[in-house]
C-alpha cells in the first residue's frame, strides 16, 4: 500500500490498516528506523480469539502469541470440529 508524506511530513494510515488493528485518533505510536525503513508500532494488546470462516482463529494484533493463546485456539479449533 502506498502513501505520501504532505508537507508538514504527515503521513495518513490508510483506514483499512487502522481499523485493521483497532487504531483510533488517541492511539499513540512508536516510530522508528529498523534496517534502513521507518517502522510504526501500535502499543501492545493482547492477542484474541475469534471467529473466522474457517473455525476460530488468533486476531491478527501485531502483537505476539502466548503458548496459552495456542492452546485456547487449539481447543477451539477442535471443539469447532
């Protein structure tokens, strides 16, 4: 997806991301340049299960799975069966 920096150097996330990742107004980022590419980071939520086409699935956050998390979407996968 491609975006431009205006020329007060704003750059707009597009709303399918932000509400793809449950960004709103007041959501504060991080930004910083990680081999050679700014990189924006969303604070941390916990994953979540939901329900999908296919059977439960892990929300795609950005944030990190738990083993937990795996069991839970395990269980629910098979439960779903």
């Amino acid at each position: 997806m491609h975006v431009s920096i205006d020329s007060a150097g704003r750059v707009v996330v597009p709303k399918q991301l932000r509400d793809e990742l449950g960004l709103t107004p007041a959501t504060p980022l991080e930004i910083e340049i990680v081999d050679g590419h700014l990189e924006l980071s969303a604070p941390h939520k916990p994953a979540k299960l939901i329900s999908g086409p296919h059977g439960p699935s892990i929300a795609a956050t950005g944030t990190p799975i738990t083993d937990k998390d795996v069991r839970a979407t395990l269980e629910a996968i098979r439960e779903h069966r």
